[in-house]
C-alpha cells in the first residue's frame, strides 16, 4: 500500500513536470509578441522593448520557464498580459462556476448511467435491453454543444421552461440560479452518461457470469437483487476508472459548453485570452486543466485501493 501510493507520487509528479514543459514550449513557439499585441501595431519599438523587459519576455526561455514554475509552486500566476491584472483572483473566481457544472453533470451521468447500465446488463436478451442499448449508442454519437443546442431549442425556445443562457450566482438568487444551471449540466451530464453507461453494463455483464452470482442465483435470488448484493461493487472497480476520464472530458468539454449558453467559467476565461492573445492568461489556464486532469488520474488510482481489497494485499 505505501509503496504503491509513493509510485503513484512520483508519477504524478514526473507528468506534472513534462506537461509543463509541453505547455510553456508550445506557447513559447507560437508567432507574434505579446509586448507588441498588448500595446498594438502602433506602438513605438522603445514601448515595446519596456514592455518585454518588463514581462520578462527579454530573458532566456530557460529562465522565463523556471520563473513560471516557481510562481506556480508559490501560487502566484503572474499577471495578464493584456489587462495586467493578477491572473490567479481570476481563474479562482471562475473556477468556482465551472466545478458547479462539472460537479451536476457528473452527478446526472452517474444517476443515469448506473441503473440504466445494470438494467441493460440484466435485461440483454431483451428487446428492453437492446432499446436501452441502442439509445445510448444515439446518445454517445450526440456532442455535448449539440445537446445543448438541442435542449435550448426545445427547453428554452419552444416550451419556455428554462433560460437559454446567462449565469446567477447560487447565493444571490437560488432559484435562478438552478434554472440556469439545469440545461448547460444536462447537455454535458446525458452525453456523458450515455458513454458511462456502456462501460457499466460491460462490466455487469461480466460479473454476472461470475461463480459467485450463479451461486447467489442459486439459492434463490433474482437476478437484480443479486447484483445489488454481491456484484456491484466488483463492477464498479473498471468503472472508476472510466468516471476518472469521464470527469477530465466533462473539464474539457465544458471549454465548449460555457461558450453556448454564455457561462463565465474557465472555458470562456480561456478562449477569451486566446482571442485576445493573452499568452500568460492562456499558459496558466491550459496548466491548471493539466494539473486538475492528472490530480484526478491520481485519485482514481487511489481509490482502487479502497474498492478492490485484493489490490491492498498486493500491496503488502
């Protein structure tokens, strides 16, 4: 146990290490000066030879990288180059809107993939489990930014239930706020839990052919009793892996999401300072994501310890 979470130390920390070399060398690579974008194509050269020294942008890369490095480990992020303001207040400030959509949309993929994935493992000699099966290969198919056209098609222009788009903090209006929320969530959380759901009725399946649940059949029980009482946490072990992946995509695909519906979290922080060209704003933003994928992959990787007890005698 201790020797596999110090493995599992030392590889988080080894990822982190190239991926930031990744991010800073594919930023350093990219065309134009910041300098020159920050103050615009009129600027005198001097202004901007000023501006660069005072970025940092005069010294070496090697330099400028560990300078980087080392505000990230103190925290501090450094400022935009554009609006010169502290970039860390902001990601913090959006990242708080983001982790509401990621958190809801997992937690819809999880409530629907989990009883829907095990009905279609139960029932697949069924047509019931061939219709289930088949509209989660619809929903796999569907992108999250087409399902949430979609929705607001339906939801938002149609019928008038929900609003198309806008964000209202949870504290300053509840109501609003879950109203807002519902449809960007549900466009990630349905494609998400279409995708969960294959991966849970393959791995019930293959539980189900287990001895232990022919043994558990035997003695009488149905077959979804005996799932919920001795299969479902043997099936949950390869889907925990899954929901760590699914959980990066949802951080990725919500780059796209708060973009339809006008949701100020760090997709839009992002692709703002992409327009804009704010390079720093970017590198700190793109590394952040990083580091949030692979702190997920690290806790996954924990938490098939605490699942699967055969990996903890392995362990010693």
């Amino acid at each position: 146990m201790t020797l596999r979470l110090i493995e599992r130390i030392a590889v988080l920390a080894a990822s982190l290490a190239v991926s930031s070399i990744l991010v800073f060398g594919f930023m350093s690579v990219l065309p134009g000066d910041p300098a020159r974008v920050a103050l615009g194509v009129n600027a005198s050269d001097q202004s901007v030879a000023s501006l660069r020294a005072e970025f940092g942008l005069d010294r070496p890369l090697v330099s400028q990288y560990f300078s980087w490095v080392g505000g990230l480990l103190r925290l501090h992020l450094g400022d935009s180059y554009i609006s010169r303001a502290p970039i860390g207040p902001q990601i913090a400030d959006r990242l708080q809107v983001t982790l509401w959509l990621v958190i809801t949309s997992m937690v819809i993929a999880v409530l629907i993939a989990v009883p829907i994935g095990s009905l279609m493992a139960v029932w697949h000699r069924r047509i019931s489990g061939l219709v289930l099966s088949a509209a989660s290969q619809v929903g796999v198919a569907i992108p999250a930014f087409l399902a949430g056209i979609l929705l607001i098609t339906v939801f938002a222009v149609h019928l008038g239930w929900l609003p198309a788009n806008g964000w209202t903090p949870p504290a300053q209006n509840p109501a609003m706020f879950l109203k807002q929320l519902a449809l960007p969530a549900l466009s990630l959380g349905l494609v998400q839990a279409a995708v969960l759901t294959r991966y849970v009725r393959s791995s019930v399946l293959d539980v189900l052919r287990e001895d232990y649940m022919r043994t558990a059949r035997a003695k009488g029980l149905r077959p979804m009793p005996a799932l919920l009482r001795h299969g479902l946490r043997n099936a949950s072990v390869p889907v925990v892996t899954v929901l760590g992946l699914q959980l990066a995509t949802l951080l990725i695909g919500a780059v796209v999401v708060e973009r339809v519906f006008v949701i100020p979290g760090l997709g839009s922080l992002l692709l703002d300072g992409v327009s804009s060209r704010d390079l720093n704003l970017v590198q700190d933003v793109v590394m952040f994501l990083v580091v949030a994928v692979l702190l997920v992959n690290f806790v996954v990787d924990l938490l098939y310890v605490v699942i699967d007890p055969r990996m903890r005698a392995g362990g010693r």
